[in-house]
C-alpha cells in the first residue's frame, strides 16, 4: 500500500492560476491545492491508484465547479429525440457512394460527429483492443509507473490528466499515449501486455483514416485527394482512456467539454457509455453501437474548411460502474508539416465567405491548447481574424 500525501485538501484554486505559481505569489490554499496535485502525481498510480487505495470520497483536486456538472444526473432523461449521425460505410466503394458523402457532409456540417458501421475493422479486433487497454491499466502499480511520463516528446506514455497542472479541476480518468510520427510506431516501442491488440488495431485505423479523408474532401466538393495532398492527417497520436468507478460521480468528470485540438479524431468507446456532446445548446449521449466507430472533427479542420465542418465540444461523466475504456486515435499533420501553416481553404472561400480564422500550424496550435488546459473554452477563438 502506498501513501496518498496530502491528496484531500480542501483547498480551491483561484480562476487565474494557471501555471506552476511561486511561493511569494500563493495563497497558502493555492499552495495547498498545488502541492495536493504534486503529490498526486508523485505517486505514479493515476486515478486507479486512488480507487485502489480504498477512497471512499474524491480528493478536492477532482470536484468540479457546478457549471461544469449540470445534467451529469439525468444522462438518457433529456434530449431524447435527438440521436447522433449513424453511418454504414458498407457499398462505399459501389453505388452509395454519393448518398455515404452527403450523409457524411451532413453530420460534419451540422453534428461534427458521428458513429461509423461497417467500416471494415473486424469486430474481435475491436474487442481485443478494448481488453488490451484494461489488461495495461490494471496491471499493478509497480509495473505501470515505469511508463509513467509527463514528457509530450515521450512515444509511449503513462499519465493521469495531461493538464494536470493547467486545468483549476482534474479528470476521474488514466491515460496510455502512443504516439505514430508519420504513421508509424516500431511495436516493440509499446508494452507487451497490448502490443498485440495495438498493433493489430492502428494497422486497420490508418487505412480507414485514408478513406474517411477521400470521403469528407468529396463532401466538401473538393477532388478525391485534397486533404491528402493537404498532409494533414499522417500523423496519429493514440490516447488509451480508463475511467474507473467513482465514489462520487455527481462531483467530478471523466473529462472536462472540449473540442479536440485535430483535424480528426476516430474513437473507439466501450459498452458503459458517458460520451456526451453539446448539440444545440444541449447535451446529448452518444449511444454505444456495437462494433461501431466514433468519428469527430476536430479544431484543424474547422479551422481549415472556414467553420462549414464543426469541430464539436464533448465531455464524459463519471460514473459509479466502471471502468470505462475508451481509444481515441488523433489526426495530425506529417512530421515535416507540423510546421506548415495551415489556413481556411481558397477554394472554400468566396466574397460571401471571408476567411474567418488565420493561418496558424499546428505545434503552434497545440502549444496554445496546452498552456489553456481543458478549461470549457475552444482554442479556434484565438485564431479568429
């Protein structure tokens, strides 16, 4: 058993402490609600860790403000009659191929989301995944805080919360990062325990990110390859979520509205369900399909399409069943174009349709991201012209 130092602190952290403070600038409750995350993050253990040790109730690190929690209690009692996008991309090859990319337009256009059947990744390929990512989560302590890092530069990570030390509240969720700079990650650069199901599962996803990109360049009446010759999606960064049970859901989150710092994001989540997306002013679930994929557009892309496609702001509740298990995959651009600047597209662009955002890249797009922290604003507000 290891100890939790200081980790039920019943201090609060002020709106504007966003970075590591100095000692003649704390309050001693900022230096309090400080040290608690350092000593958090001290033990290598993540959220589990906590679960594991016996917490009956959730440090104060975790608890959210009550803005942040509203409708957390009555998930599936509202917003009722509206249902995320589900699309078959069965015949996508043959005759719907038109339907399949209005369809796809729509969902961009109006959702920014939406769930994917039929997409060629073998069910049990899916399934070994998700187990893959609880076998690494819940191997002892000892084991998992080897790979424990909070260094971004880092190929293959273990950490709880990347903004730990940003965000004024904390996520209920442990995180593995696997990042593929170009597509590609040398297999026995990841731990064995999944290597197997990671390996077999990113073979298949950057193939099917390939044809998502054809799909979503016709949706926007653009030639076949336009965000493939764009670069805009060669790299991948794969985040393993695992969001154990919580004592107290109705406090805290399993993460904080955002929208995803990508150009796209395709998600594969576990039977459990907490995804939730704001549609219309209104949170709505986004119901577990079996063998179904999530897809997301992210900031890059609203940024480049000049808002036609939206970038959507989502969230997942904590909840006392668990754990959850979660695998977002992160569309990036290439190594040599994370520098290029990126900017609404010409052709998109007209005398009715003035570029709104302006050009940015995206190390510096996601150094921007970083230092805000999941705080419930979108970043695109920074790159408003």
């Amino acid at each position: 058993m290891f100890i939790l130092y200081g980790l039920f602190s019943s201090s609060v952290i002020s709106h504007n402490q966003r970075f590591k403070p100095t000692s003649c600038t704390m309050t001693s409750m900022s230096q309090d609600f400080y040290r608690a995350k350092e000593d958090f993050d001290r033990t290598k253990a993540g959220v589990k860790g906590l679960l594991d040790s016996g917490v009956l109730k959730i440090p104060k690190i975790f608890v959210h403000p009550p803005e942040n929690l509203l409708h957390t209690l009555s998930s599936g009692t509202y917003c009722l009659n509206l249902k995320v996008p589900v699309i078959d991309l069965e015949g996508v090859e043959g005759g719907k191929r038109a339907k399949t990319v209005g369809e796809l337009r729509g969902a961009s256009e109006s959702w920014g989301i939406f769930q994917l059947v039929n997409h060629g990744i073998p069910g049990n390929i899916l399934e070994e995944m998700i187990e893959g990512i609880q076998l690494f989560h819940e191997q002892p302590r000892e084991v998992k805080m080897e790979w424990y890092s909070r260094e971004h530069g880092q190929q293959v990570r273990f950490y709880s919360n990347g903004d730990l030390y940003v965000s004024k509240a904390i996520n209920w969720r442990d995180s593995i990062s696997c990042h593929y700079a170009d597509g590609v990650l040398d297999p026995n650069a990841l731990p064995g325990v999944c290597r197997q199901a990671i390996k077999n599962y990113m073979e298949r996803i950057m193939k099917l990110k390939d044809t998502l990109a054809e799909l979503l360049s016709e949706a926007l009446g653009l030639d076949v390859d336009y965000l493939a010759k764009l670069d805009c999606i060669k790299t991948a960064t794969l985040v393993c979520h695992y969001y154990p049970s919580c004592p107290e859901p109705d406090l805290t989150l399993g993460a904080t509205k955002h929208s995803d710092p990508s150009f796209m994001t395709i998600l594969l989540q576990d039977s459990i369900g907490g995804l939730q997306v704001l549609h219309r002013n209104q949170w709505v679930d986004v119901q577990p399909v079996k063998g179904a994929l999530i897809v997301n557009i992210g900031d890059l892309m609203q940024l480049i399409t000049n808002d036609k496609f939206k970038s959507v702001e989502h969230r997942v509740l904590a909840a006392s069943i668990g754990p959850r298990i979660s695998a977002a995959c992160f569309l990036y651009p290439s190594t040599e174009s994370s520098s290029k600047p990126y900017g609404p597209i010409k052709e998109l662009l007209s005398e009715q349709d003035a570029p709104i955002y302006r050009q940015t890249n995206h190390k510096e797009y996601m150094a921007r991201y970083r230092a805000k922290g999941q705080d419930g604003t979108s970043t695109l507000t920074f790159f408003k012209l």
